[in-house]
C-alpha cells in the first residue's frame, strides 16, 4: 500500500472523480455559450489567426494558422487565436467565463457520493489575484479562455457538462445504480434521473455551439475527423492540455520527460443528431487528443451502440450479431 501511495502515477486514486486536470480546448464550447449568452460576440463575428496573439511581452501561440476564423470554425479546428481575442479585445473576462463554467458544475463537486470527489477549479479574477500575491494580470484571462492556467475539471465533471451541451440545458446529478433487482430479474427499486439544474442559456447559442461540435468530428477540418468510425454517429471536441513542466521527485531523468507530456483529452456525445450517451476520454500525459483520446471514444460509443443492437434482436450483451457489419477507422473519407 505504501509502494503504491507513494507511486508518482498514483495508481490508487480514481481519477475519474478524485483527479483535477487542465480541460484544454474541450472548455472551449463553454467560453464560447460565455460570450455569446453576455452579447459580446455573435456567429458572424471573424477573427484572424496568423498562428499566435502577441500580447504584452507574450506571444500566445495557437496550434495552426486558421486564417479568417468564425465560432463555428473556431470549435471545430481548435483555435486558441479566437478565443485568446475573446479575452484580450471582446470582454470575456475570467469572471464571465468562470460564471458560465460554475452554471454547468464545473468547479464544484458533482455530489456523487462514492470516493473523495475533487471539485476542480474555476478561477475568478479575485481568486487569480490573491493566489498572486495581489497581482493580476490580463493573460490570466487568455488562458482561461482555453482552459488553462488555474482552471481543472474533473472527468466526470466534463461528461456531465457535455450532457448539458447535448441535452440544452439540463445538468444531472450523477447516479450509479440505475435499479436494484432480485436474482430472477424482478425490480425491487428504480431511481429515476435527478435534475441539479436547468441553465438558462438561450436555445439559438446551445445550436451554434452543437453543430460546431458536430463540425468537429464530422467536417475534414475538424480535430477528431481522423479518428471517427463510419457507423458511429457523435460530436464533440478534442482537447490537448499543456502541463507544468517540472522535475519530478524521486523519478530518473529518463522518466520526466513522461510528466511533462500533454493530456489528451476528447468530449463528446452520441448519437449527434439525438444524443443518448456523454462520454469522456482522458489519457494522463497522453498527447495529442485528436489522436490518442477521441479513438478510445469511439470505440466506447461503439461498444455501447453494440450492447443497444443486442438488446433489439433479443441476444445477451456480447453474443456476435450475424446480421452486424465490421466498422473500421475512417481516413480522408475512405472506409
């Protein structure tokens, strides 16, 4: 027990609820609903991405050169540049984009009930500048404006989030056990969903940030295009989280180059159109998230559309459908 408290990896905690990780690009929807829900911005507003913002004595960089940038584009392709602008020249403070972070649970525990749940961070202007001994400074903002710097989430935080995003509006209090049954299969008892909060957020500002999500895996510019399957149906957002880099304590040289690794994360939802499932892939310094997370999500999804076909046609969860055709990666539109 020792061995494994003390492991670096901490392979003991649930991370799913216990640990706290930068979001990266996957908050990006919610600074987005932000600005749009406070009139800052509208769809048409274009930015223009030359692949970094110089701001103060910082240059932020992006990930590519987008070039004229709408919101659609902006979720879709990932653009740090458009959402840095949001910060540093519309208006989109840290308190607006932690305000509309906290309206969908992120920030505070889930109430789960199971295992020390970590609540995650949703930094204001206040909290940024007493944590910097009473300074604060404006690229705090463009940080936050992607989801990093201060702010954390916890995974299952981030699946009920995307819940939210995909259902318009309504956060859920979590629950594990759907029914308690007796060995012969008879309902002893049922606990239906519970609702923690309906968010006021115009209908008109969930569609423009859904159908970018959509744009996101769907689109051949979009981030998670690549890793989508040909009969999966899902939308949502990739996410590579820059880390602290630091030296490890107690771990080799050749080992830190492990914690100093980007998180690779993908949010998301399925079926896009009329969506049943939120889920959440995060790979602890796993790099990219276009390609190591959104794979793994996928194949989740499928597996649960499988479970789904099963139970149509009356086989047990896991019997082979003789009817089912293979799915494979689909890449640059060939199956």
């Amino acid at each position: 027990y020792r061995r494994l408290y003390l492991d670096p990896l901490k392979a003991a905690l649930d991370k799913t609820v216990s640990g706290a990780y930068p979001p990266g690009s996957t908050f990006k929807p919610f600074t987005a609903l932000a600005a749009l829900e406070k009139g800052l911005i509208d769809s048409h507003m274009f930015s223009q991405c030359r692949g970094g913002l110089a701001f103060g004595k910082r240059t932020f960089r992006c990930t590519h050169t987008h070039g004229a940038t709408d919101l659609h584009k902006a979720i879709a392709e990932s653009c740090n540049v458009y959402f840095y602008r949001l910060a540093a020249e519309y208006g989109v403070g840290m308190d607006i984009i932690a305000e509309m972070g906290q309206k969908f649970g992120l920030g505070s525990r889930t109430g789960l009930g199971v295992n020390a749940e970590a609540a995650g961070k949703m930094p204001t202007r206040a909290w940024m500048t007493l944590r910097n001994k009473g300074q604060f400074r404006l690229g705090f903002g463009l940080n936050a404006a992607i989801g990093q710097g201060a702010t954390t989430v916890t995974v299952l935080q981030l699946a009920l989030a995307y819940a939210a995003l995909a259902n318009g509006g309504t956060l859920f209090q979590p629950q594990i056990v759907s029914a308690v049954e007796t060995s012969a299969g008879t309902v002893v008892q049922e606990f239906s969903p519970r609702v923690r909060r309906q968010l006021d957020i115009r209908p008109e500002n969930f569609a423009l940030v859904q159908k970018a999500l959509v744009a996101g895996v769907n689109e051949t510019s979009g981030t998670a295009y690549r890793a989508r399957l040909a009969d999966v149906s899902m939308a949502g957002k990739t996410g590579t989280a820059q880390v602290s880099h630091h030296v490890v304590r107690g771990e080799e040289a050749e080992k830190v180059w492990y914690f100093n690794r980007e998180h690779a994360w993908f949010a998301g939802y399925a079926p896009a159109r009329s969506p049943e499932v939120a889920v959440v892939a995060l790979v602890e310094h796993g790099g990219a998230g276009g390609k190591h997370a959104a794979p793994i999500a996928f194949e989740v999804v499928k597996a649960y559309q499988d479970i789904q076909r099963a139970r149509a046609a009356g086989l047990k969860p896991g019997a082979k459908d003789p009817t089912q055709k293979a799915t494979v990666p689909v890449k640059g539109g060939t199956p």
